[in-house]
C-alpha cells in the first residue's frame, strides 16, 4: 500500500471516520456520503487503511469501513508509521504496491514485476507476476485448462499447467481420446480409447454384420482407430457369405431365394413390393405341356406360378403337344398300308374325312375309320405360320412307284417328276412313266419324291 500524506484538518477528521473508522456525521445530520478512500482515512497507521464503501454493512453512516489488516505483524510504531526492523522503505520496487512487511500485499517488494492485480504471464520459467501461485496464465483455447508451458514457483515446488495442446479445446485431461492422433486427454499416449466400431465383412461387399444374440464370437463388432482388412464400417449385411446380398442391393430373381437388398422380403416382385426384382421372368401358359405357351396368355415373376407354364413363346396350337416352334412333320405317324383281321387283310389308306385326316379302310372311305388313327387336318406343325398337308407321295427307285404316308409335308415347289407343276393328285400310289407321275386319285396335291 502506497502511503499518500494529506492535511485535514483535526476538526474534520473528528466528522469524517475518527480513530476507528466510524464518523458520527451522517447525511441526516447534514453529512455527505464518502467518494474516495482518502476521505475516510484516520490518519493512523498501525490500525489498517480505512475504505470508502457504502454498500458494506459495517459502514458508518458516512461510507466509511475501519481497517481489518493492521500494516504489522507484531509491533507497531505509530509515530514512525513503520514496523519496527521490517519497513524501511514500504515500496522498495516502485510497483506502486507496498511491501507486506510494511502492511501492503506485494509478496517480492523486490521485483518491480511481481504485485497482486499484476496480469500473470504465461513461463516455463515459474515467475509468479501476481503473488498468485495458482494462477499460470491464460487460457488460449478456452477449454479451462492452461498449458504445461505455463508455471510458478512456489515453497512446494514448480507447479504447472495440464492442458498438453492449449490451441486445441478438444484436449485437456480427462477429455475423450478420439481416433485422430494426437494426445487428446494429456495422458502421454496417443489413440489408446478406440472410439470407431468396425463389423466383421467376411464377402468384402463393404456391409457388415450387427451385433446380435445370433452373431458368433469372432463375428462380433470390434473398436479400433483404423478399419482392419475383413472388417466394414457400415452393419446390416443380411447374409455375409454372398457379395451380392447387403442393404441397398439390387434385388434379382436368380438365384431364387436370396434377399439380395436385405429388406427382408424375397424374389418381391408386382404391386406392394418395395423393391422389386429386376429381371423379372415371363411365362406363357402351357396347357399342352410341349413346352412351349400362348403368347396372350402371360404371367411375370421370379417363380413359375401354379399349374403349366413355359418361358418359352410362340406355341400356335396349345392343345396339340405335336404342334410348336419345335414341332418336327417327320414325326407324324403313317396309316398302314393294311389291316390285319384274323385271316382277313383290309387294305388302308388316309382320308380327309371333315376336318380331319382320317386313316380309313380304302374300300369304305370315311364310313369306316381305323380305330386311333386320325389326326387333324391342320398342318402348321412348326407354327412359322406356313400351312402344309401330312401325305406325300414316295418315289420308289426301284419299281417307279409313289408311296403314300404322312411322314413328310406337301411343298409346293418343283418336284423330281420334272412336270414343272410342283403338284400331284392321287391315292395311295401314283404311277411313275418315264419323266412323268400320273395323277390317278382325288386326295389332293401330293408331293413326289
């Protein structure tokens, strides 16, 4: 404390505060409250500095607050305003702050630079600036801890700051060590608390496995820093074995059975299906089993649907198992040529009976059909929408000859007889002459061979 000397009159000290600090004058009495602390000294040293503070409860009615730390700490010479053998000169440092030996608050009245109210600096080296050992400096990044680099020297020892990196708010002691490589909780080791999961991705579609009540040990989820190979950073595959099954996937038909998008559902396809498999299949409706559907008779999904259907298009007669794409006129079967009857042989021979080709016995025609033995009279067999007639002439080489079957189609298209026609009448024969084949028959045109 700065001694500052003024005459006041003895008159008025007796009004102002007194020896003890507490004036009688009051405003009521026409006194005026204090402004400054100079108005309420008592002139007295070994009593402590009195203070202008009117808002204290223990202030005279002036303002005036008695002083509470007496300047010595044993004798005190109020004559000489000093301390006996301490206080000499009550600010030697010319801090504006006396000594505490000759009642002030500067803890080094030898170091200029060292005084209460002083801002504290920042050191390594532990000068204390304010006579406050605990406060080191400030604060840079504000997260309540000041640097290591900032210390004090005290009777115990040096005391320093903790915080590890005071540019930093996200390290000091105690904080949350991230995955970030760096000292985030000031304990001297780097990443050591693991704060990222990682989920075991055995397919390597970059989806892993929850944890779960169904997920083994060596399958469980793990924390780490860095994603170690195996391991993903997104849970929810459905199926860790299939590289095509992960959430987001492309849901597909084939293979049958998978859930390819993990939503839970399998092969959806049609109304209310969410995600829809993508390569949706086509059947046709196959009611003659051949193989082959109608082509205005359609379903689509992933599975066939109930009852007979094809994946392959284009059956021209779906109650014919002979007549498709596919269908072969060499495969249609042949009338005999006889009937055998005990000892009774009746020739056969085919007939247009109606609308269908009817094996019949020659001498009755159609008034006598051979039992199993009609077909219909329809001949698109491989449906390319080219109609052609099951009997056929056959050249016989060696006897001139003409056979008759239905083994092969009627074109119409030049012939080996060499008439230029393309076209041949008859029965069950027909006579070649020389170059020519005679029509002997009312069948219709017949193709010779």
């Amino acid at each position: 404390m700065r001694r500052v000397y003024r005459w006041i009159p003895f008159v008025l000290l007796l009004a102002a505060c007194g020896d003890d600090g507490n004036p009688t004058a009051s405003p009521e009495d026409g006194g005026v409250s204090c402004a400054s602390n100079l108005e309420c000294d008592d002139g007295l040293f070994c009593n402590g500095a009195e203070t202008c503070d009117p808002a204290d409860p223990a202030a005279s009615p002036l303002g005036c607050v008695a002083g509470e730390a007496p300047p010595c700490a044993g004798a005190c010479d109020e004559t000489a305003d000093t301390c006996p053998g301490g206080c000499t000169d009550p600010d030697m440092d010319r801090d504006g702050v006396d000594s505490v030996a000759c009642g002030g608050d500067d803890c080094d009245d030898a170091d200029p630079n060292r005084f209460p109210g002083n801002a504290e600096v920042c050191d390594e080296a532990g000068h204390d600036e304010d006579c406050d050992p605990t406060t080191l400096g400030f604060d840079l990044d504000g997260d309540g801890f000041v640097s290591t680099r900032c210390c004090n020297v005290t009777d115990a020892g040096m005391v320093c700051g903790e915080d590890c990196d005071d540019l930093s708010r996200g390290a000091y002691p105690g904080a949350t060590d991230a995955c970030n490589g760096a000292d985030d909780d000031c304990d001297g080791a780097v990443d050591e608390e693991a704060t990222l999961t990682f989920y075991r991705d055995a397919d390597g579609d970059g989806f892993g496995l929850a944890d779960g009540p169904d997920v083994g040990e060596s399958d469980r989820p793990i924390q780490a820093c860095e994603r170690p190979d195996g391991y993903a950073v997104i849970p929810g595959d459905c199926d860790d074995s299939s590289e095509i099954t992960h959430p987001g996937g492309t849901e597909r038909c084939a293979p049958l059975g998978l859930d390819e998008d993990c939503d839970g559902a399998v092969d959806e396809f049609g109304e209310g299906a969410t995600s829809p498999a993508v390569d949706l299949i086509t059947y046709y409706r196959d009611r003659d089993r051949d193989g082959w559907g109608k082509v205005d008779d359609v379903r689509v999904s992933c599975a066939p649907p109930a009852g007979s259907w094809s994946i392959f298009p284009g059956d021209c007669r779906d109650d014919l198992a002979q007549v498709n794409p596919d269908g072969d006129y060499a495969r249609l079967p042949a009338c005999p040529d006889y009937l055998e009857t005990g000892d009774t042989v009746v020739p056969v021979r085919a007939e247009r009976c109606g609308g269908t080709w009817v094996c019949v016995e020659s001498d009755a025609g159609c008034a006598r059909p051979v039992p199993g033995a009609s077909f219909e009279a329809w001949w698109d067999m491989n449906c390319d929408g080219e109609v052609r007639s099951p009997p056929s002439g056959c050249i016989d080489e060696s006897d001139g000859t003409c056979g008759f079957s239905f083994g092969g189609p009627m074109l119409q298209s030049e012939n080996a007889c060499g008439t230029g026609s393309g076209t041949y009448a008859g029965t069950t024969a027909c006579t070649r002459i020389g170059e020519e084949c005679v029509e002997n028959g009312t069948l219709g045109a017949l193709a010779c061979r």
